[in-house]
C-alpha cells in the first residue's frame, strides 16, 4: 500500500510529543493526559500549548477519569464542559467513550457528547473493547454517527485482534473508520495493514528516559514506582520507522 492512503494517529502527552509527531510524519495526534491508565483528559494549558505548536489536527481525549466507562451525572457535565472547551482551544476532534454498566454503548450519554462536539470528528476510544457485543457496539457507534472506533479488536494488542478488527472493517462497509490501536510498531505494523484492510493507525512510538532522582529518600510520587524511575517520551525516529513499516 502507498504512504498517501494511510493516516497516523500518534498518541502523546504533551505539546513536545506532539511536535515530534508530526515531525515524524503523523497526520494527527491524539492528546491525552495520564498514559500509564490508559489516558485521560489532558489540561487546558496542553491542549492550547498543543494547537499553537503544531498544524497538524489534534484530537483531545474525553476521559474525566481512570478506571471504568460508566460514568454518573456530574461526570458526564465534566466531559460535556470538556468537550466545548476543546473546541475554544481549537481541537479538530475528541475521543470519548461511555458503557452501561451491562458493558453496551452508553448511546443516550454518547449522544449527549457527541451533539456538544458540534462540528468536531468524534472517535469512541477502546471503551469498545471491553463491550459484551463487538457487532452490536458497532452498529450502536454508526447509528449513532461516530467518525471513528479505536480498537484493539478486543485483544491485548492490535495485533492479537487483528481477527475481529478485519471483522469489523468488513461490517463496518465504509460507514465508520476502525482505528487499530494497542501495541502497534515497527515489528508488526505492516502485516496488520495488509491482514486487516485497515486504512489508518494509532500508536504511541515512544521511548524509555531515565528519570533523575527526585530526592532519593524513597519517597514516591504515586503508587506506580516505576514512574519515579523512567517515562515514556514521543521518539520521532520510531515515529517514522512504524510509518515506514506500515507500507512494505
């Protein structure tokens, strides 16, 4: 497949990720705060930092919390306000995601969102990997009129669903995009293009850093340790090698 048919979706944590991404060559980013839980949403100040930054489209992770997707009424007033406000700062989309604590598509809470997302694309994040019914969440997501679905195809990676996201592309029939995402890289990017017929990914590319000592009087920051240690930061070279993987 040529480089022109593919889009890249980088997913970073600061405005420095997101420059970096698209040094590599991403056509958007996904803006998130918080990666080690899977994301949530970022900061104001990152979201506006981010669109002064860069040119490329950034689209800004809904998610008020960690844990799971069934959220109350005060949490989705949150994800409402944050929504709007990512528009003020000129987000071109978000990613929101919401379930019934059966594990459906929370559809009336979505449309809530989606309609405050006005003229922004709208992507449902890997909440769908956790739904009890792969092809019913689809057919909610499309009826529903989501641009995109970000999946794993309900799998440890992408790859390891690699099956069911083929699946869903074929059901899908042009009426969503499936945005493959979960453990992409140089390694496997190519074979996933060409077993599922996907036409975008959506993958982090970062890096390890040591992190200094913040003191070295074992006091932690959190109770994930590791974070004290090192972190993960946008690595433009990875960037382009899982872009250049993607199309051999």
């Amino acid at each position: 497949m040529k480089p022109e048919n593919l889009q890249y979706e980088v997913c970073v944590d600061s405005a420095s990720g997101a420059r970096v991404a698209q040094e590599g060559g991403a056509h958007r980013v996904e803006l998130c705060g918080a990666l080690s839980v899977g994301g949530i949403t970022p900061s104001a100040g990152a979201i506006r930092a981010t669109r002064e930054l860069v040119e490329i489209d950034v689209h800004v992770l809904i998610r008020p919390r960690a844990g799971d997707f069934h959220f109350d009424a005060a949490e989705i007033d949150t994800m409402r306000r944050d929504i709007e406000m990512a528009g003020e700062w000129g987000a071109k989309g978000v990613v929101i995601g919401a379930l019934t604590n059966d594990g459906r598509v929370a559809v009336e809470t979505c449309r809530q969102l989606i309609e405050a997302a006005a003229s922004m694309s709208v992507t449902f994040h890997r909440a769908f990997d956790v739904t009890e019914d792969a092809a019913s969440a689809l057919g909610a997501l499309i009826a529903l009129g989501c641009d995109r679905v970000l999946s794993s195809g309900q799998a440890a990676s992408a790859w390891a669903g690699r099956e069911l996201l083929a699946e869903l592309v074929r059901e899908s029939a042009g009426r969503i995009t499936i945005l493959p995402g979960a453990g992409i890289d140089e390694t496997n990017a190519g074979d996933l293009v060409r077993e599922t017929g996907v036409r975008e990914l959506h993958f982090s590319a970062t890096s390890d850093v040591a992190i200094a000592s913040i003191g070295g009087r074992g006091v932690a920051m959190g109770s994930d340790t590791s974070a004290d240690r090192v972190r993960g930061v946008t690595d433009v070279e990875r960037v382009r090698r899982i872009i250049s993987a993607s199309v051999r």
